[in-house]
C-alpha cells in the first residue's frame, strides 16, 4: 500500500470542508454583529455556503480515478466518498433553508455554526480510511448532533431527546470503539485497506474478527437505527426541533450507511459467508419492525421516525446482496431517500407552524388550506411508499432487483411484503390530508421563500430520480466499483 | 426518426394533468377545457395509428426505443400490435367520455382531474409497454392515483374502506408479480449474459430455453425437497394472478364492485372500462407470452376459476338493488370471460378475448355513466326506489337499454362479436399439458367433455344476464315515476349525451361490422399461438 507524499494539491480534495469552517466561522462572527432582526440572514448564509461548498466539491474535488489514499492514508479519495459528501452539503443546505423561521433555532448562530460543523464531521465520515480518522470524524457527527437534539433549552422534550440520543450514542460508540481497538490489537494496523491483509496474514482465527465485528456493527446499527439498535429514534425525533429531526433523518443515516459499506466491503471480506446472512436477517427485522410500528403512531414525527427504520431496512437489503449492484442500489436508494424526507419534514415544518401539533389527526384540511404543501407532502410520501413515478419506486427496485441477482428471493418477497404494509400507512396521513376538513379550511398557510425553494428542490429531485434515474445510478455503480 | 405517436399519446395527458394543476384554483371552465382538448387530441391520434397500423406487415409497429437504465437493460421501449391497438383506442375514448360526464365536479376539479389524467397516462403507458419495467413502472402509475380519486370525490358511504381495499389488492398483486419478473429477468441474464428488461428479448430467451430449468424448493426440516418442478410452471401463478388481480379474476375479485360502486362516476368508468383490461393484458403479456409453458400447463385448471367468475359473478349481480353494484359484479362475470378466453389456448378464444376486452370497456363505461347521471339527478341508485326515468330522461333509457343488449350478447351489437368466438373457442379447447397436475384434475381436464361442460355452464350466465338487465330496465326506466322526481328530475346535458352518443355508437360500429377490429386482432393473436406452440 502505497501513501502519496503530501503535496498541497490534495488540499483541493478537501477544499469544501475549508469553505465550511469559513462558512461556520462567519456565521459564529455575524452573529455577534448582527442584530437580531437581521440574523434571518445567517441561515441563508449558511445555505449560501454549504450550495458554494457543493459546487466547489463538483469543480475541483472530483473523485481520483485511482481511489488515492490521501493525507497519510487517513483518507480515500473516491467515488463513494464524493457522493456522500455531495449528499451531506446538499441536505445541509436544505436543512438550513428549512430552519430559517423554524421556532427556537432560526436567529441563532451557534444553531447553524453547529449543523456546519456536523456536515463537516460526516463529510470526513464518509471519506474516513483509518480507524482513528472514522472514529473523530464519527464523535465530531455525534456530539453536534447530540446538542442540535437538545437545543431547545427550555423544552422538556427536545432536552430529554437530546440526552437519551447522547446516552445511547456514547454507549454503542464505546462498544464500536471496543471493536476497533479488537481490531487495532490483533494486526497492529488503523488503515481500514490494510486491515483486512492483515487480518489474514497474521492468521486471526476467524472468532474474535467476528467478535469485533459485531461491536463495530453496534456503532453503525445505531446510527442507521437498524433494529435492535433503533430505540433512541422515535423519541429522539420526536423531541428533537423539527430541521434537526429532518436532519438526523437523512444525513446522519446516510453517514452511518457511508461507513457501514466501506468498512464491511473493506476490512471483513474473509467473513463476509458470516455477516452477509447477518445484515439480511437485521434487514428484515429494521423493515417489518419500522412498518408495524407505524401502523399505529398517532404523532407525525414518530411515524416517520418509524418509517425511516422501515427505509434503513430496505436499504440493507442491498448490503446483504453483497455485490457492487448492490452497494449501488444501497447509495440510489439514500439518495432518493434524503430528497424525500427532506420534503416531506419540510412541509412538516410549515405546517407545524401553522396548526401547532404534530398529531396526524390535526393535518387534516392541508390541501385545502395550502394544495401546494399537500402535494409535495402526497409526492414524499408516495415516493416513500415506492411509488412511480418517484425516486422510491426506482429505490426499492434496485434493491429488490439486486437481491433476487444474489438469489435472495426470499429476501426480495419480505421487502415488497413490507412495502406493502408501508404503502397502508403512508396512504392513511395522505388520507387525513387529502379527504377530512378542519375548521380552518379557509385560512391558508404562508409559505416562505427559503422554504419554497428548498421544497421544490426536493419534489424536483423525487421527480428526477423517479423518472431519469439512469444517470444517477450509474453515477452510483461508478461508486460501488471503487470499494471492491 | 418518424413522428414518436405512442409517445405523445403516453403523456398527453400527464402534460395535460400539469397544466391543469398550475391553473389557479378559481380558473375551474379553464380546467376543464384544458382536460377536454387532451382528450380528444388523444383520441384523434389513437384513431391515426388505429388506422395507420399496416395489418399485412402484422407485428409490432409505432416502435420507439431508448435507453433509459442502462445497467439493467431497462428501456424506455414502446410499440403497438393488434391486441394492444383497440385498448390503446379504448383508453382514449373512455378519458374523452369520461371528461365529458365529469364536466359537473365542483370539489376542487383541478386535483380531480389531474389524478385522472395521471392515472390515463399510466394506463396508455402499460398497452404500448414492450419492455418489461416499463410495464411495471406504468403499471404503479395507474393504481395508485385511483386511491386518491376514491377517497377524496368518491361515495361518502363507503370510499375509505373501498379505496384502501382496492389499492391493497393491486399492489399486493403487482409486487407479486414484481418478484416473478425479476425472476425471469436473472434468468435471462444468465442464460444470455446480457442484462435486458425487454420482452422481446426474454421471449426470444425462452424460445431458446432459458427458462429450461427446475426450481427446487426445500425442505427447512430436512428429507424429501417440498417440490421440484419446471421455473416455468412455478413462476406461471404468480406472474399470472398477480396481474388478473386486476382482471378481477375469482377468488380475487372482491375488491372490485366496492370499488366501482365508491368511485366517482368518471372514476368507475376509468376504472371497469379500462383498468380491468389493464390486468387481463398483462396477464396476457407477461404471464402468458413470456411463460408458455406455464400457460399450457396451468391454465386448464385455472379456467375452472372463470367459471366461477362468469356464472357466479352473474348471479351476484341478478341478487343487487344497487344499480351499480349490479354492473359491478356484471363486470366481474364478463372479465370472467376474458379471462376464460385465455385459457382455450386458440385462435378464436383469444381473437374473443381481444374483442371482449374492448367492447366490454365501451359497455361498461356507458353503464357507469348512465347511472351516474342518474344519481346525480335522482340521489338514489336502488333499484326499487328508482322508476319511470325514461320519461324524464329519455336519451339515457335508449342509451342504457343498448348498453343492455350488449351485454346480454344481442346479435348486431359489439357483445355478440365478441362472447360467440369466446364460447366457440371454450367449446373447441383441449388441456395441452396435464403432466404433473393432481391426478383427478389431470384427467377431468383430460376428459373430451371437460371444455365443452365449461362452455355450457358459462352460457347461463347469458340468460342470468338477460334476466337482471331487462329487469333494471324495467324497473328504473318504465313503471311509474316516483312522485318525488316529478319536479326536480330534468334531462341530462348535451355533454352528457355526446358522451353516450360516442360509446353506443362504438359498439353498434363494432357489432354491425366487427371486421373493423377482429382481423387486427387476429393479426396480433397468431404470434402468441405460436410461442404456446399450438398451431
């Protein structure tokens, strides 16, 4: 294995990650400057620089075609990555639209300077090639979470949701971090792409690479919230202030899968016959646990906690397919999940402020009292739902499609069966939207302009994914190849 | 490249259903004409390729082709032949009525029809379907807008329960036969090396024998595997059901008449004239054309199924005060046909099939649209409660009364067309593959009688037909008005009778001179004997 010397160009690779702490810096600054009445501004500036970060990430971090160990072999500069780091900017970005009236979090820099630096833990998450850069970048994702999940001070709830989140997250962290030192003690290495040859050549016995397996699983099953490590998130999305359980949703669960691909495909290949079968029977307990629970939620947001569970089910119906369709499908499927929720929280947002509660029974009249919120909210939903022509059709697709390649028939048969009961509940909030009245019927709801655009960005991305979605997933594939 | 027709006729509606949805709410008159002109710009290009279709050259034509997923081979692949031709028409003229009929809806018109329109473009996408995820992907987009269309404008009564049951069924039916595509796609795949979704491609596969291999299912407790059999004939039920789901094939046709009835008059229209035959089609084209020998092999058992369709459907409906739990379940009986047709496996059967389709999707949508008006006028569809209509409506008596006689199978109207061949064809059938069904079935499906006894049994259900049509015949438009119609009952709108005008001028077209249709047909049916190696 070889490391390139460094050579300041590589600072290129990391060049959004720059413009972030640039970006967080200002905030933290205009803050103190600002008064209060002009610190609306400060989402939209952190908006402006996560989309400038975006763009410079597409001109000058371009993936190496070689997937290049960088900085010492701390990081891999390759097409998962790059993904990854676009997914994380770009719901960041919509995060930070989303908040800019949002009760409690709008006119604070510290809130935003947060969430950057969050984005910027995951971003380092995704391109991670070293136990000890994973496991920074990881605690660096966490404990911003942790306090975005509290930060509503004097609510009970969003200070319970952000100590159980920590209580839980440091637990599994210690247990992964337990696994990574197993790792460390039996090869003497960090480098997750040295690991695994020397795992082999030090002739390990496979029983204690299937005990640190395991442990390191814990930490990833938490942040994907796969069952049984899922108990913090309906709580915590409950809790949480609304753009930050928008947030937990999509990008921390993209994080959690970014890691658990690249460490599963890089440092335990030998054992793949022993976790393979593993990740499929998680998947199907993630995916049949989230659906039924949802049956019966009463409260929006613990419904979409629940569904989210059901959705990192699916998901890992590609890791267990084990093959590079597979991976692909897993990032397609991400990516149409992190427009989707993204949406569907978004019109939450709005909505919440309009109506006051998240019960579902209080959406009723929605598409009366604003059509354009009801139908974004109608194309989340049926797009979780994997309807067509949307991005979660193509998703669930690709899954299904990549199991039944690898012959897990059976695997594909209890996703669609899962679909099924998944379409049941997502149709039962559309119902309440769609065909009850309130009293409110005639006073409409106002809609931002930050909250428009970031709402059409995401139907537009549903819409785009569903229906030209060749691209996309080649984009993908090209991804998938780079870790095997 | 030539004008892309199939295309445009695909997503004129969807285009239209937008522009609909960025008119403001108050511009309702605008809605409608924007719905009415996609309509009949539809219909007029479904007429241009109808005719423009080369018979003698036969196969598929108006093909377009382009890449749309590239890994999986999927392809945005369309194209037209003798079978889908007549339903793409059908869809069509049903959205056009259908707009026409729908023009009173007040409660928020542009979702409605927005709905409608996607649900059309659905519908259109899945007959001129050639690749097989485009198929599936057409094939979600028309089930689930008729979720919405139900519960937001349907039947108070009964809409919740009705639409959630039906967008169950559906779906569980197609992710059924999702998994059995997928399935077949692997198999070609390792069988060519080359990943494609088309159909073309598969069916050439298995002409070449990819699917030549047994599926094994074993036993979890060890011993004895539970079954080993052909992947033909164990793929063949769930492809097969799966989609006659929707053809509302028994025991799987209940959610059916409690959709029809809790749907919206345009909606039910859509949703018997058309949806149903979406079903039927591809059972016809995935199950049948791309499984053949699972065709051959299942499918004398399986027309014992559409018996019970026909006859018991039939029976259902003569036992129905509600008018439209009547047509509903007269829906289900003459589905039952189609599907029966399918199973005699020759050419008159299936040329039958293709004219039941179509003719059954004008009559039913004409049905739907007379008791529609009905019910907005009289606010009652029960039978006994109803009377003496045909005084006060008078172009709705002759145009049901029609409708009626199609149904019933009256010589010179589009029922006889297409019921004869289709008893013809059950008389002529013959189990072709009985090797490996139970040993009772195999020989009762055996035995000379077996075919022509189903023949004779189904044709009751025409006299069952006879009896509950000229029943609500009499009882809804002779006999005495009820006093409280008197006064606030009127006569239907010109748009409503242009509406009825185009179906029964459809199915008199066809029974006067079938010839406009059933040697298109034929054309598309020799192909499929073929690949079912009868001939």
């Amino acid at each position: 294995m070889s490391f390139n010397p460094f050579n300041p160009e590589t600072l290129l690779a990391i060049l959004p990650e720059l413009v972030l702490v640039v970006t967080a810096a200002l905030v933290m600054g205009l803050d103190v400057v600002w008064p209060e009445s002009r610190r609306r501004g400060l989402g939209l500036l952190t908006a402006g620089g996560l989309a400038l970060a975006a763009v410079l990430a597409l001109i000058f971090s371009q993936p190496s075609p070689d997937n290049a160990l960088i900085f010492g072999g701390m990081m891999r500069d390759d097409g998962l990555a790059f993904i990854f780091r676009l997914l994380f900017m770009f719901s960041g970005m919509i995060v930070a639209l989303l908040s800019v009236d949002s009760q409690g979090v709008a006119r604070k820099g510290e809130y935003y300077a947060i969430l950057l630096g969050a984005v910027i833990g995951m971003n380092f998450m995704a391109a991670a090639a070293d136990l000890i850069m994973l496991y920074l970048a990881l605690e660096t994702t966490s404990i911003a979470l942790y306090l975005l999940a509290g930060f509503l001070r004097d609510d009970d709830k969003s200070a319970e949701s952000g100590l159980k989140y920590f209580l839980f997250g440091a637990f599994t962290s210690a247990m992964m971090l337990y696994g990574f030192s197993l790792l460390f003690g039996f090869t003497g290495k960090t480098n997750l792409y040295e690991l695994s040859g020397a795992l082999l050549s030090g002739g390990v016995p496979t029983l204690p690479v299937l005990v640190a397996l395991l442990l390191v699983l814990v930490g990833f099953g938490f942040k994907v919230s796969a069952v049984p490590f899922h108990f913090w998130s309906p709580d915590v999305y409950e809790g949480a202030p609304t753009p930050v359980t928008a947030f937990i949703s999509v990008a921390s669960k993209a994080a959690g899968f970014a890691v658990l691909v690249r460490v599963m495909v890089a440092v335990f290949p030998d054992v793949e016959g022993y976790w393979a079968p593993l990740v499929a029977v998680i998947s199907v307990f993630t995916m049949t646990l989230g659906n039924t629970l949802a049956l019966a939620q009463r409260n929006i947001k613990r419904l979409l906690a629940y569904s989210s569970i059901a959705q990192a089910g699916y998901a890992l119906i590609g890791l267990a397919a084990l093959s590079e369709s597979g991976i692909a499908a897993i990032i397609f499927y991400l990516l149409m999940y992190t427009v989707t929720n993204l949406a569907t929280f978004g019109v939450i947002i709005l909505a919440v402020r309009a109506i006051g509660s998240d019960e579902i029974a209080d959406y009723a009249g929605l598409s009366r009292r604003s059509p354009g919120l009801a139908l974004v909210f109608l194309v989340g939903f049926l797009s979780l739902g994997g309807m067509p022509p949307l991005g979660g059709f193509f998703g669930k697709f690709f899954v299904f499609t990549a199991a039944v390649e690898s012959g897990l028939v059976w695997l594909a048969v209890i996703g669609v069966l899962n679909a099924i009961v998944g379409l049941y509940y997502y149709l039962t909030v559309l119902k309440v939207v769609y065909l009850y009245r309130s009293e409110r019927d005639n006073e409409t709801i106002a809609v931002p302009r930050a909250y428009a655009l970031a709402l059409g960005l995401c139907s537009f991305g549903i819409l785009l994914l569903g229906t030209a979605a060749g691209p996309w997933f080649s984009w993908a594939t090209a991804a998938a190849r780079g870790l095997f | 490249m030539s004008f892309p027709f199939l295309s445009v006729i695909t997503f004129t509606p969807a285009v239209a259903g937008l522009l609909i949805l960025l008119l403001p709410a108050e511009r309702k008159t605008e809605a409608r004409m924007v719905a009415l002109a996609a309509g009949v710009f539809a219909t007029i290009l479904s007429l241009y390729v109808y005719f423009g279709y080369d018979q003698a050259a036969g196969g598929y034509q108006f093909i377009e082709q382009y890449l749309w997923v590239p890994q999986w081979g999927i392809t945005y692949y369309v194209g037209v032949d003798g079978l889908s031709l007549p339903l793409v028409l059908l869809t069509a003229v049903v959205m056009l009525t259908g707009v026409l009929i729908s023009w009173g809806i007040d409660d928020r018109p542009r979702e409605f029809f927005a709905f409608l329109f996607i649900l059309a473009t659905g519908v259109f996408g899945v007959f001129v379907a050639l690749d097989l995820f485009h198929l599936f992907f057409f094939y979600e987009i028309a089930v689930f807008p008729m979720y919405l269309l139900i519960a937001i404008w349907g039947w108070v009564k009964t809409r919740e329960y009705a639409a959630m049951k039906l967008t169950l069924y559906l779906f569980i039916g197609s992710v059924i036969a999702l998994v059995g595509a997928l399935a077949m796609f692997v198999a070609v795949r390792d069988f060519t090396g080359e990943a494609s979704f088309s159909m073309l491609t598969i069916s050439q596969a298995q002409q070449a024998g990819a699917f030549d291999f047994n599926v094994t299912l074993g036993n979890p407790f060890g011993g004895a595997p539970l079954l080993v059999t052909s992947f033909e004939k164990f793929v063949f039920p769930w492809v097969f059901f799966g989609f006659a789901v929707l053809g509302g094939i028994f025991p799987f046709h209940n959610w059916s008449p409690d959709g029809h009835v809790a749907a919206p008059t345009a909606v039910s229209m859509f949703h018997a004239g058309v949806l149903m035959k979406l079903g039927a089609f591809a059972a016809l084209r995935v199950g049948i054309m791309l499984l053949p020998e699972g065709a051959r092999f299942h499918l004398p058992w399986i027309v014992l199924l559409t018996l019970v369709n026909v006859v018991y459907g039939s029976f259902i409906a003569m036992t129905q005060q509600d008018m439209k739990y009547m047509i509903g379940f007269s829906s289900v009986s003459h589905m039952g046909l189609v599907a029966m047709a399918f199973t005699t496996l020759n050419n008159d059967g299936y040329v039958g099939a293709g004219l039941q389709m179509f003719s059954h999707g004008v009559m039913t949508a004409l049905f739907f649209a007379c008791v529609g008006m009905i019910y907005d006028r009289a606010h009652t569809r029960m039978m006994p409660e109803l009377g003496g209509m045909a005084r006060k409506m008078p172009f709705v008596a002759v145009a049901f009364i029609i409708g009626g006689f199609t149904s019933m199978g009256m010589p010179g109207l589009s029922g006889f067309v297409a019921e004869l061949p289709i008893f013809l064809g059950v008389w002529r059938a013959r189990a072709l593959d009985v090797a490996g069904l139970p040993g009772w079935l195999a020989s009762l499906a055996q035995q000379p009688w077996y075919f022509p006894l189903i023949a004779l049994i189904s044709a009751v259900s025409i006299v069952v037909t006879a009896a509950y049509v000229l029943r609500a015949v009499q009882r809804v438009f002779f006999g005495d008005l009820p006093h409280e119609f008197e006064h606030h009952v009127g006569d239907v709108t010109v748009l409503d009778k242009t509406a009825l005008t185009i179906l029964c001028g459809l199915m008199i077209i066809l029974g006067v001179y079938p010839a406009i249709m059933a040697p298109l047909i034929e054309t598309a049916v020799r192909p499929v004997l073929a690949l079912l190696g009868v001939q």
